[in-house]
C-alpha cells in the first residue's frame, strides 16, 4: 500500500510576513524577509497534526522577487510534490508579486497536491500581525485530502492562482478574486468549499531553461491618455523578446501606442493585451489587433507570455 501523506512541506521566501520593525506600532517601516520560517512556525500555536518539513529559499521582499528564485521554487516543490509522504506543500511569501508567482506555479506544476501561498499585510512585530493566522490557514488547507493545486489562503479566504488579485495597498483582507469569487472559506480551522478547486495541464519542469538568466525578457507597457511610442522602440531596440500591453477598458491601446507596437510585432516582438481595469475580462473582438489574454492580470500575463516564448525556443 502506499505510504500515508502525514509531511507538509513549508518553503520561505521573506515578505512581511517575515518583517520585524523596531516597535509594535509600525506597519510601515520594517525590515521584510527578517525571520527564517522556524520562527514563522514558532509564533503558532500549534500545527494540523502532521510533520512539518522547513526550507529557507530566500530572504526577499517580494517587490525584489526574481526569476531565479523562481526556479529554485519550482525545482524544490516538484522534488517535495513527488515524494509519496508529502500531503501538501505552503509556501510563504510577499504580497507585492504573489500573484505573479502563484500563476507560475499553477502554470508550471498544476499540481494534484495542495501549493498554497501565504502572506501578510503587517509585520510579525505588529499588534496587528495577521501573518500567524493566515500561516495556520494555510497549513490546514495544504492538510485537508480533498485540496489541490496552486491556492492562495489570506484573511480566510482561499483562492485559486489565477483569480488572486491584490486589491488594496494596506488593509488586512488586501485580496480579491474579481468575479470569480473565492474558491473556500476557512472557519475555524475547518474548510468550506464554494467550488471546484483549480486544475490545468502543468508545463513541467523541461519547459523552463535551466538557467533563469535566459529566461526570454517580457515587459509590461501601459496604455493611457497622450500615450507615446519611443517607449516601445527603446524596449525593441535593447532587445526585449515580448510585450504584455495593458489597455484602456475592454483592452483598447492609443493610436499612438499601436502604432509603436505594430513595428514592434514587424519587428519579431510578440504582442499580448490585457485590460488595465482593476476587474472584469477583456470580451476580445475584430477591434484587438493583437492576441488576448481575456481574465489574467497584466503582471500574470507577463508570466503566461514568458512561458509562451519559452516553448517555441
């Protein structure tokens, strides 16, 4: 018989959730990524019921977030996923790109196991600290059978990996998940599921090169009133690969603007749109000159367009 999943598995890579500032008082100005995740789990007071495995990837403040910290992610939950013992796997982290580093791993692994990513919007010094209850959440969403795949647990509130948006810069429930809404909910330590839970064909590990400084360059170019093109050119002049553009409404681009991206297209630059627009998809049509990514941030279709180029490399 195989053997019975009783390890969870906690990677850390910083954020204020790891911050410490000089007095309880401050929110603002603390030091992120200061404790390693024993002290994270040490603030709990007590854990699911199954062993813990810890790992500190990175100390980081997640705006720093990089591609080769990435790719150590990656490579260290794949090698946890695919161990018989491990039920699931938690990942803590900031909240500036998480959902950018949640949509690479749903996109990458699609895991039948639970991934879940955690955060915190005050230091662990704070009166206010919301990193311990979130941390607990997540622990037993990555505990209970019945989950899988990538999910973010913050404020109680689990969502799937390309629903999470970060919607405010300081309140405590700073997520959402627009339209979608929530995938669960977490009530005292007990799971109440709304729908199904996130799934897709993963890429897997061969589809990203081995060595994160190749990975192709994708920038993201905003559309906006008296939007000018030199922007662009300079970007296709020092070489960038891809562009994600974020529109106006329903990803509509200034005349301008296009006309810049269309030389860039002529010139071998791959061109995605997205909306600007905090939520809502984009509903493409004959007007979109360029490819759409309907329901996906501009920071997460940055990601999606950079996995894209990597499978045509």
């Amino acid at each position: 018989m195989p053997s019975p999943r009783r390890t969870l598995v906690v990677l850390a890579t910083g954020g204020t959730i790891a911050g410490r500032a000089a007095n309880a008082h401050d929110n603002v100005g603390y030091r992120a990524a200061a404790l390693g995740v024993d002290e994270l789990l040490h603030a709990l007071p007590g854990g699911p019921g199954l062993t813990l495995e810890t790992e500190d990837l990175a100390r980081l403040d997640s705006k720093d977030m990089d591609h080769a910290t990435w790719l150590c992610l990656v490579q260290r939950l794949a090698h946890h996923l695919a161990r018989a013992q491990v039920q699931g796997a938690v990942v803590t982290h900031g909240t500036d790109t998480l959902e950018e580093t949640a949509w690479l791993l749903h996109r990458v692994l699609a895991p039948r196991k639970p991934v879940v990513l955690t955060a915190a919007m005050r230091p662990a010094s704070s009166l206010q600290a919301d990193g311990p209850q979130n941390l607990a959440d997540a622990l037993a969403v990555a505990a209970a059978v019945e989950a899988r795949g990538v999910l973010v647990v913050l404020a109680g509130q689990v969502f799937g990996a390309g629903d999470a948006r970060k919607r405010h810069s300081w309140r405590l429930d700073a997520f959402t998940a627009g339209d979608a809404g929530a995938i669960a909910a977490i009530e005292q330590g007990a799971l109440r599921r709304f729908r199904e839970w996130p799934s897709a064909e993963p890429i897997g590990l061969d589809g990203l090169p081995a060595d994160s400084s190749a990975w192709p360059w994708v920038e993201i170019v905003t559309s906006h009133a008296g939007a000018r093109g030199a922007g662009v050119d300079a970007l296709v002049h020092a070489g960038v690969r891809g562009l994600v553009v974020a529109g106006t409404g329903n990803a509509t681009v200034h005349v301008d603007l296009a006309q810049a991206l269309q030389r860039a297209q002529a010139a071998g630059v791959v061109v995605r749109l997205v909306t600007r627009c905090a939520a809502g998809p984009v509903l493409a049509g004959r007007d979109h000159r360029w490819p759409v990514y309907a329901a996906l941030s501009a920071p997460q279709a940055r990601v999606e367009l950079m996995l894209e180029l990597m499978q045509e490399s």
